[in-house]
C-alpha cells in the first residue's frame, strides 16, 4: 500500500521523470487508499481525460466519491460527470479558464486542471485545508519537480517507467540521481541562518555565511563573470538548469549552489556529475521526502521491462520503498 509511506505529510505531490510514468495512476491509488479521509485534489497539468492529448495514448480517468474537494479550471466542468459544489474562486487563469475550488456533491469521474506554478499551489493548498481537507494530493506534470514544494508539509512520490528511455539501465541511474538530488545536505551554523527566509533572489556568501557582494546584470541575474575567483556559496531562489550548471563548472573554482529546497534542480545527470568533479556542492534550506518510488515497466512507445528486474534494480539501488504501479492500478 501506498498509504503506509506518506506518514503524516498533509500535502502528497506525485512528480514523475517522464511521461506516462504512472503518476496518474498512483495518485487514484491514493485516492482509493485514503478512502473516508476529506481530501483535495488538483494537477499542475490536465488530467482525468481518456486519451492523452499530446501523444495519444490512453490515460487512467479519476474516479472520486462524494464531499471529495478539487481544483480545476472552468473550461472542465462540462466534462466532469459529478454533481457540483461551488466552494471557491481562486486567482489563478489557465487556457481552460479561471480556476476554482468545487465539492463533488455525488460519485463520478472527474477532469483536472489547476496552477502551474507554486506560488499559485501555496494559497490554493491553504485553501483546501480552510475547506476540511486533511490531504491534499497534487498531480504532477511530467518533469515539474519543482512543484513537489507546495508546502512545508508536502512530501513526494516519484514515478519512474520505461517510456523514460529504452535503457533500463539509463532509467535507474535516472531514478538514483533524482533521489540522490532530494537527499543534498542542508546548511549549518552561520550559513544557515544566513539562509533563512532570505528575500533575495540572488545572494552570495563565504562558506562561513560572511555576505558578500555580488554584481547583476541589467536582467537581474548574476554577473558570472564577476565572481569571486574563491570558494563562495551562491543562493539562487529559482531552478537550477542545466546550461547553468555547465556554466560554473567552466568558472575554475569550487562554488557551492543553496536552494529553498532539492525541487529546484531541473538539471540532467550528466552536467550535475560534471559539477560535481570540478569541486561544485549544494545545499537544500529544507528538505522534501520521497516517500516512494513508483516504478512502471510499460512504456507507451513500444520498449516495456521486464516487471520483476525493474523493481530488483531500483530495489537495490535506492533506499526508499520501490512499489509496483501495476500494483496500484489493481
């Protein structure tokens, strides 16, 4: 069971690496786990229809019960075939219309279609808890890990599959270093507090938290020509990309980059490896648990896995639980 791993976490956000890696999926089975708990559900994607709208496969639809609390866009409602309570309007727009917080006042399938951004997911969440809703489960777009961090109570389930490369190998090493990002060290003494709830942007520090000067340009961004030829510690509130990655591996000096938190890495494997060579560390300000890995061995272009050595694989390369997808949709 799926439920046994997110503890006490109020807020559950299913991200993925790819694709029709199960996301869907694994959050129904949290839906049917969680049964006769209030909970709130909504997706930083469009989720809930039949077929896939960019690449045509099949999708799981969502299936709730009564009282059950959701944040779609508008444009939705007339494919949901529950009864409707209007419970609130946010303030977030979306193709499909302005969002807004609905009760389902009967059982049936619904669409969703919420935030993109966190800032958005943050007042919505509290929305939600404001409404009754004792877990709030979020569906991941694929690849937007940085939407994990909708709150400090929020933890994770990554779903990793076969559609994320024919390689088994290449996907587990995938699924290690993902987890591996999660796992980064959080600051101490000086630098931690020197990092806490800091407004800027951008800042730059001594590996002791001394605040050092650092030059933007007219874009508001770091001058990274004008650093420090020192060992520095860089806060960046926003993603950590892989182009930037490869541009302070190239400065000649260690630097060590801090986050709010490991949801911001939105780099590949190999350019973070070559940071990691050249003397580049990170630092997290808060942590985010995986509660679990989802693993999926069928792929939607054709390359499926063997079931029982995918999950021996990232069983035994991971220290968090590995659970079946295929299990979940059971």
């Amino acid at each position: 069971m799926l439920i046994e791993h997110i503890g006490d976490h109020n807020i559950i956000a299913v991200i993925g690496l790819c694709k029709n890696a199960g996301k869907t999926t694994t959050m129904c089975r949290l839906i049917q786990e969680l049964d006769g708990t209030p909970i709130a559900l909504t997706s930083v994607g469009r989720d809930g229809e039949t077929t896939d709208l960019v690449t045509g496969t099949e999708k799981p639809e969502i299936w709730v019960t009564r009282g059950t609390l959701f944040g779609t866009a508008r444009g939705l409602l007339p494919l949901c075939d529950v009864t409707i309570e209007v419970s609130d309007i946010t303030d977030c727009f979306t193709p499909l219309g302005i969002v807004g917080v609905f009760r389902a006042l009967s059982d049936g399938y619904i669409q969703l279609a919420g935030p993109s951004s966190v800032a958005q997911l943050g007042p919505l969440c509290r929305q939600f808890a404001d409404l009754g809703a004792q877990r709030i489960l979020i569906d991941g777009a694929a690849g937007r890990k940085s939407l994990a961090g909708a709150g400090k109570e929020s933890c994770a389930i990554l779903c990793v599959g076969a559609s994320l490369d024919p390689s088994m190998e290449k996907t587990v090493a995938e699924t290690v270093h993902a987890c591996s990002l999660f796992a980064t060290p959080n600051p101490a003494g000086k630098l931690a507090q020197a990092l806490e709830d800091i407004p800027d942007r951008f800042a730059l520090f001594t590996p002791d938290g001394d605040p050092l000067p650092l030059e933007l340009t007219q874009a508001e961004l770091p001058n990274w020509n004008t650093l420090p030829r020192q060992d520095c510690v860089l806060w960046m509130d926003g993603g950590v990309t892989t182009p930037l990655r490869k541009t302070l591996s190239r400065r000649g000096f260690p630097i060590t980059l801090a986050v709010p938190d490991a949801t911001h890495f939105l780099c590949d494997r190999s350019s973070t490896e070559t940071f990691y060579r050249r003397g580049g560390r990170f630092l997290i300000r808060r942590t985010i648990d995986i509660a679990a890995v989802a693993a999926n061995p069928w792929s939607a272009y054709g390359h499926h896995y063997h079931e029982e050595d995918f999950l021996a694989a990232l069983r035994d390369n991971l220290s968090v639980p590995v659970v079946n997808v295929k299990e979940c949709a059971k």
